[in-house]
C-alpha cells in the first residue's frame, strides 16, 4: 500500500528510494509476445517481492499499453505520466509513488533519418523525459531518456547524433537541478561504459553511476543488461562475438546539497524468464537500485571538488565527434545532391522520349515511373538541403557549447593548478 508523503520518514532521517528501469520493447506488430509481456511486467510490479518508489520505462510506443499499465499498478505506484513527442511518441514514461508536481519534456535535436524505417528512432522523437516530485520529504528530480541504438558497431552512421544526444542530455541536467534536489536519472542510455556518450553523460553531468558505486556485485558479471545469453530474444549470432552482452541501461544519481547518496544495491532483480512462460519480459533486462539518502551534517558540507580533468577529457572526445560529425553530413548532403541530379538527368531523359512512337502501354509505364521519380526527387532534395542544414546546426550547435565549455574549464583547471603549487610551497 502507497504511504502517504506526509506520514513518511523524517527528512532528517537516513532513507531508502528503490527505483527501477526497463526497456519494454514495446514495438506495435513487431515486438514478439508484447502484450503477454506488458501482462507480465505488470503483475511482477504488482505482486513482486519488491515495493518502488520510481519506475522508469522505455519504450512503451503504444497509448494502450501506457494506460494498461498505468491503470494496473495504480495500488503501488498511483501516479504517472507519460511523453509525448514525434510520430509515434517518445515511449518514456515515469510511474511514482509520490505525487509528480512538474513535467519537461526536451526533444533532441538530433535523432537519425526519416527514410531509416527499420530503425525508427527519428518517427519517436526521442529525447529526455523530467519530473519533479517529493519523497520522504526530499524534493527530487527524476529524469529518464532512450539515446539513439548503435545498429552497426562496425560503422556507426549515427554516432554524432548519439553524441549530441549524451551532450544535450547533460546540458538539461546542469541547467535544471536545483542544488537542494537529489537527482535520478535512469533509462536505455544505448551505449557502453566504454562508449564516449556514457563519458559525457557521467562526468560533464556529474553523475554517480549505481553499479559501479554498488557494494555488492554478481561475481562473473559486468551488470550486462541487452543481448545477454539467458535473455530468450536475444540473437544467438550476437553471442559469437560478444558473449556477455552488453551493459546499456543506468541508474543515476546525483546529491544535492543537503542529502548525501549511496548505492546500497545495484541489482537486475527479475527472473530471466516470465514465470510459467517460456519468454523474457523484455529484450532488456530490468535493473534495479536501492539508494540511501542520508542529511549533510556540519561537518560533511565541505565543497566537493569536480573532476575537472575527467569532465574535460569527456568535452575534447565530444569536440572530436563533433568534427567528424560535421564531415558526415557535409558527405552526405553531397551524396544527396548528387542523386537528386542523376534523378533529375532521368527526368529530362523521360521527357526527350515523349518525342518518340511509343505504344500507350510504355507511355503509361513510364509516367508512373516519371511521377515516382519526381517523389524521390523531391525527397533528395530535402535531405540535401533542408534535413542536412538541421542536422548541420544540430552537431554545430554541440560543437560551439562544447567549445564554450571547455575555456572555462581551461580556466578552472589553470586556477585549480595555481592553487595546488601556491598550497605546495606554502607548506614547504
């Protein structure tokens, strides 16, 4: 049973938020057993050994499902909200047990291709989902997100998008939090600790990631949370060169200045199989975060010194991204452009025929193929001189922030640096 907010703990009081996140695969027509699975999430969030106070989902594409779930879990989890953005919605949404008093909604600027059907992140509208809440007295900012996936490792085509993505992201972070707020951030991040946006994200953000900060580890594990062997959607080819899987959905947090946080547990709580089923809940696994949240004595409220080095390493690796991004798209607004021209030589080529005798059989053939072409005509170029232009300024506009940062930092570095040497001789 919900505990009302103005019965809970004392905030001067140690407390514990458990929060979840899932990745529902929640793909209308194409995910498989979805509407066995959203049955199944929602009976593990019902009656499952574990009451939380946040849920973060990902992918949930249908309204339907959205409000199936919602209406569902209302006993535990009586509050939430859903975002909605591009053509098929952002498939974010936010289930609490404390009362969501404010909602923000930021959609990237950039987000992959609108003729990438197959891969559909542009028709979500992806971007970061925030909410405000009280918990235990504690004000919270809660914020969740879905970057674009990496579809070919081997040659990422959307890796400045994805860059962007981890940068905007932590832009609305800084820009938002309040310094008395303790912030939760969780959600599909698609990328690896060892990726660049995971870099950008947890130290120009200067977020806390739950597992590594977690005390206790499944021995033999990375926390992998995708593509995982006991997973039964994943492709057993994937296996052949990453047999683990990978680690691509986060919990974390960020202190405020009045609570100290820790990572009491980091965990993937759900059995890798529905129960009486022989299918997983999700292609992702569920993870899991327990989180004590402590006061700020007296005597701990000395001023935490930034990772400047790390942050701006973080800054440099995205700068680079930035510039290749920005040879990307001048490539393939070229690219473009230059099919638009072989489209429209076959054009005039259509129009010189019309000259000739032909029997109405081949004129008709070739009118529908000379309307056809005006279409594809007309879409090339608009992605060679209006979409290229957007996503242009996209990766600009995250260069040019990104530059402005990192002066600053190289100030701050050159201060922290000259303080160091003026401490050292002082002591001598």
């Amino acid at each position: 049973m919900t505990v009302p907010e103005r019965a809970q703990k004392d905030s001067n009081m140690t407390v514990e938020v458990k929060v979840l996140t899932l990745n529902v695969w929640g793909i209308p027509g194409i995910s498989k057993d979805r509407e066995a699975r959203m049955e199944a999430i929602v009976q593990q969030l019902v009656t499952g050994n574990e009451e939380y106070d946040f849920v973060f989902l990902q992918e949930v594409w249908s309204k339907a499902d959205y409000t199936f779930i919602a209406s569902k879990v209302n006993k535990v989890l009586p509050y939430s909200h859903t975002f909605y953005s591009g053509f098929t919605g952002s498939g974010l949404c936010v289930l609490s047990r404390s009362p969501i008093t404010e909602v923000h909604y930021h959609r990237f600027a950039l987000n992959g291709y609108p003729h990438k059907l197959l891969h559909g992140d542009w028709w979500g509208g992806k971007g970061v989902a925030l909410c405000r809440t009280t918990r235990h007295g504690i004000p919270m900012l809660l914020a969740t997100t879905h970057f674009h996936a990496e579809y070919n490792p081997q040659e990422d085509e959307y890796v400045h998008h994805r860059l962007t993505q981890a940068f905007e992201t932590s832009e609305l972070i800084r820009f938002a939090k309040k310094t008395e707020e303790v912030l939760i951030c969780a959600g599909d991040f698609n990328c690896t600790p060892t990726d660049f946006a995971y870099r950008m994200v947890k130290f120009y953000a200067g977020l806390v990631d739950s597992y590594t900060d977690s005390p206790c580890k499944t021995p033999g594990s990375c926390g992998e949370t995708n593509q995982t062997p006991a997973n039964s959607y994943t492709n057993v080819k994937t296996l052949i060169t990453n047999p683990s899987g990978n680690r691509i959905d986060y919990i974390f947090y960020q202190a405020s200045s009045s609570h100290k946080v820790k990572t009491k547990l980091c965990d993937q709580p759900w059995p890798q199989r529905v129960p009486q089923r022989d299918f997983s809940f999700s292609d992702h696994e569920a993870v899991r975060a327990v989180l004590t949240i402590t006061p700020v004595k007296d005597e701990d409220a000395a001023e935490n010194i930034t990772e400047l080095q790390a942050q701006t390493d973080a800054l440099l690796e995205g700068a680079a991204v930035c510039e290749q991004g920005l040879k990307k798209v001048a490539c393939n607004r070229r690219l473009y452009l230059t099919l638009a021209g072989l489209v429209l030589g076959l054009e005039l080529a259509y129009l010189a025929v019309l000259s000739l005798d032909l029997s109405l059989g081949a004129l008709m053939g070739l009118s529908v193929l000379s309307m056809v072409g005006m279409l594809v005509l007309a879409y090339l170029l608009h992605m060679g001189t209006v979409f290229s232009h957007l996503e242009y300024s996209g990766v600009q506009a995250a260069r040019l922030a990104i530059k402005c940062h990192l002066e600053k930092l190289t100030e701050r570095n050159a201060q922290v640096e000259q303080e160091r040497k003026h401490s050292s001789s002082f002591i001598k």
